[in-house]
C-alpha cells in the first residue's frame, strides 16, 4: 500500500538525526524530505531481499548504511553489473546516473539505509511499507 500522506518536509528548513530516523524506519521506503533539486527517502530491507534492480537516467544517487551488511551491484547494463562490492554500517555508496545498481541484504538483521538523489526521484510524501508496495506504485518507473 503506497501513502501519500506522510509529512515531506522539503521546501523547508530542516535538520534530523539521520542514523536515528534511518535505524529506526520499518518502512521499504519513506520519503522525508524533497528539495527542488534534492530528495531524502529511508530505506529498510529485510534479510534476503534488495533495494531492486534499477536506473535512474537522470538521477545521481548517494546511499549510506547505518545498519546491516549489503552487497553493492552495479553496471552500464542491467545484464551487466560489472561492479560488486560488499559493504556495511557506515559505508557510502555513489551511483552515477544512468548506471543500472543493486543492493541485497546479506546480513542477518533488517539492513537500514538513506538515500539522496539529485534530482527527485519519487513523489514528495511516499511511503512504501513493502518492495512489492513499491513495485506495484503506478508513479514509481
């Protein structure tokens, strides 16, 4: 089920202990915070499953994990994910635009993340209590 509701505080002023908000968020996804050139989504993905596989064209994105262990994917095509990496709390994780990128879970605990894409990716407000709410969101590309 996809919110719409959710406080988005973008446009505004707006300072937040991110590891706190990021460790303590159970959503797959909650938008925070969506600026005219920036947005700000917590993630949390349970053991054994993935942000999913996907391409922002236009998008440059920054991911930081607060908690959990991941494994990063990444690559010019989505049958060509050249790039792996495995990370962990405190890792930072750069996708340019246009690059096709995955991250799974490989931990034994919920992996927390935020992300920061440059421009906004998804409508201001959202929240994707599961991957398969996201995935099933008809504003989501």
């Amino acid at each position: 089920m996809t919110v719409r509701h959710n406080k988005d505080r973008g446009k505004e002023p707006y300072v937040v202990d991110i590891e706190s908000k990021t460790v303590n968020n159970d959503n797959f996804r909650t938008t925070l915070w969506t600026g005219a050139h920036l947005q700000l989504t917590l993630m949390s993905i349970p053991v054994g499953g993935d942000i999913g596989l996907e391409v922002h064209p236009k998008n440059d994105q920054f991911l930081r994990l607060e908690k959990g262990k991941g494994r990063v994917q990444m690559g010019p095509k989505k049958s060509e994910l050249t790039f792996e990496r495995d990370v962990e709390d405190d890792w930072a994780i750069l996708v340019p635009a246009g690059t096709w990128h995955n991250v799974t879970n490989i931990g034994d605990e919920p992996m927390k993340v935020y992300a920061l894409y440059g421009p906004a990716d998804h409508v201001p407000g959202t929240v994707h209590k599961t991957q398969e709410d996201a995935e099933n969101d008809p504003e989501e590309d």
